[in-house]
C-alpha cells in the first residue's frame, strides 16, 4: 500500500511539475549603449609609461570597440537587405551553374588530370617554343 501511494504521489507531482529553470533562461541585457562601461582611457593611469600604456591598451580597445560597431552597422544592413528580398514576390531564385549528384565523389576520386569525367578532354598538345629550348645557359 504505501509503494502504491508513494508511485500515485510521485506521478502527480511530475506531472504537475514546470519546466525547468535552465529551459527558461532569458539572457539578461547588457549595455543597451554600445559603449564600454569603463572608460578605456583609465588605462593611461596604470603604472608605467603613458605612451606604452596608451598604444598598447588603450588604442587597440578603441580600434576594437570601433571595428565592432562597424560589423554591427554592416550586419544590419545585410539583414535588412535580405528581409527585403525575401519579401520580393517578383523575386527570381538564381542557378549557381554549378551541377551536382548526390553522394558523388569524382571530384575527389579517380579522376584524369584533376578534370571532372563529365567536362570535355583537352586535346590541344603543349609546343614548347625553341627558344625556349635552346636558351638554357648550357646547363
């Protein structure tokens, strides 16, 4: 009797249980500015040269802080772009010109001379010019 209340109480239970708190996780916000939350110029005030401290630490933090804004501004920009395509519907779907088959290695394998067994053969012949022969510094 008290296996069967145990099994009854433990299946209400995980039944009436939520998602976990990890399945939930919201991602907390961080700096909605964009700027670093420490000025990277305290830096200068470190111990040691301030012309060392400014192109070693300061200098290369704001080139980093720039480039990754750049990225940002560019990656918006390209999504926005492709937002705009994809709600195109006169849009045309290009062909890449690039023929494949599914599970085909003879781009790989057992090919002759790096061609694909499908593409023309070359059948021009390579003439070496004489002067090219004969010019060799008597080697």
């Amino acid at each position: 009797m008290k296996r069967v209340t145990w099994l009854v109480v433990s299946a209400i239970a995980f039944a009436a249980a939520t998602s976990a708190n990890a399945q939930g996780y919201v991602r907390p916000q961080t700096n909605p500015y964009g700027t670093p939350a420490i000025s990277p110029y305290l830096n200068l005030a470190r111990p040691g040269a301030p012309g060392l401290n400014y192109f070693n630490l300061v200098q290369p933090q704001l080139e980093t802080q720039n480039q990754l804004q750049l990225l940002q501004t560019t990656t918006l920009q390209t999504q926005a772009a492709l937002q705009a395509e994809i709600a195109d519907p006169t849009r045309r779907v290009t062909d890449t010109g690039h023929t494949t088959r599914f599970m085909s290695y003879n781009q790989y394998f057992q090919n002759v001379g790096g061609q694909h067994p499908t593409s023309p053969a070359i059948t021009a012949p390579v003439i070496a010019t004489t002067a090219n022969t004969l010019n060799r510094g008597g080697r």
